[in-house]
C-alpha cells in the first residue's frame, strides 16, 4: 500500500485508476483494525478514458482523394467506437463527421482501435482540425494540437512523356 500521513490528520494514497469507465464510482476507506470505522465519498464520481490524437496533430499537409492514417491512442477498454470528425475552420469548428461505412454510414463512428484509413476529403483548408470523441460522451474527446492542411494536387494526363510536337503548333491539347 502506498500511502503518506501529511501530519495533520490527512492522509494520501495513489491509486491507480483502474480500466472500468463508469459514472458511479465512490470510495470507501475502512479501518483494518475495527471494520465499523469507515468513510464513504459523499457522491458519485467518473472514472473515464480518453484519446490521444498521433496523426495528424499539426503541420501536415495531406492532398485530396489521397488515404491517410488517422491515428490516435486510446485509453479505456470500455470505449469500444470513436467518432472522428474534422472541420476547415479551426479547432472551433464547426465539425463534419469523417466519410466511412463502418455501422452507420457517415456517422464519423469507427472501431476504437487507433487508427482509421481515411480518404481526404475534397475540402481544401490551411485550417484543418482532427477530433475524436466517444460517441456516448463527447465530453471525452481531443483535438489535433495545431492545423494541418488539405490540399489540391495536379495530374497531367497529356502529354505522357515520347510525344513529339512540333514546334509553333497549336492543335495540342494538355489534359
């Protein structure tokens, strides 16, 4: 047991929090000497997990139709889905549920398992925000720590490289 006696008449004692997300957690401290000596927390309190957002937290820059490793780490075995939504308008949103076919289509709910093949959206932002949240409380979320950037991106199609043009005509196309 670890624990410090402060002197006056306060004890403390670390816990390790376990992995059991609930909303009616309390505490309870018995004397081990005499079991009719206890005290009990005065209410219920939250033991929650949380989401560590990896990829991308910031400075990235990532291109259209491109796919893309959403990455994050999960804490709380309880917390069995995520959602992930982004927004082009900064960490403040507002926020647009990631495209995806898992359960619900388009819900931006996805297996909590730390990372999503993410194809990037046609949404082209200096200003582009992650978050992840648990879909039965948002209040457990994160948020890319800086923006990150979608960006367009060019292919030439024609010319594809061994044509031969001559020169001061004008009846090529470049697609």
């Amino acid at each position: 047991m670890n624990y410090s006696n402060n002197g006056n008449g306060q004890t403390n004692y670390t816990w390790l929090v376990p992995d059991n997300a609930t909303n009616t957690t309390r505490i309870r401290i018995i004397d081990s000497k005499d079991t009719s000596v206890y005290a009990e927390s005065s209410g219920n309190f939250s033991l929650i997990g949380s989401f560590n957002i990896v990829s991308p937290n910031g400075g990235e820059s990532w291109i259209v139709d491109s796919y893309r490793n959403i990455t994050w780490v999960p804490t709380g075995s309880s917390i069995t889905e995520a959602r992930i939504m982004y927004s082009i308008n900064g960490s403040d949103g507002p926020w647009i549920n990631i495209t995806e076919d898992y359960g619900t289509p388009n819900d931006g709910i996805v297996a909590n398992n730390g990372t999503f093949v993410w194809k990037v959206p046609d949404s082209i932002s200096q200003n582009v925000y992650i978050k992840i949240e648990d879909p039965l409380d948002p209040t457990v979320n994160d948020t890319s720590n800086e923006s990150f950037t979608i960006r367009g991106n060019f292919s030439i199609l024609s010319p594809a490289g061994g044509e031969r043009w001559v020169t001061n005509e004008a009846n090529h196309t470049i697609n």
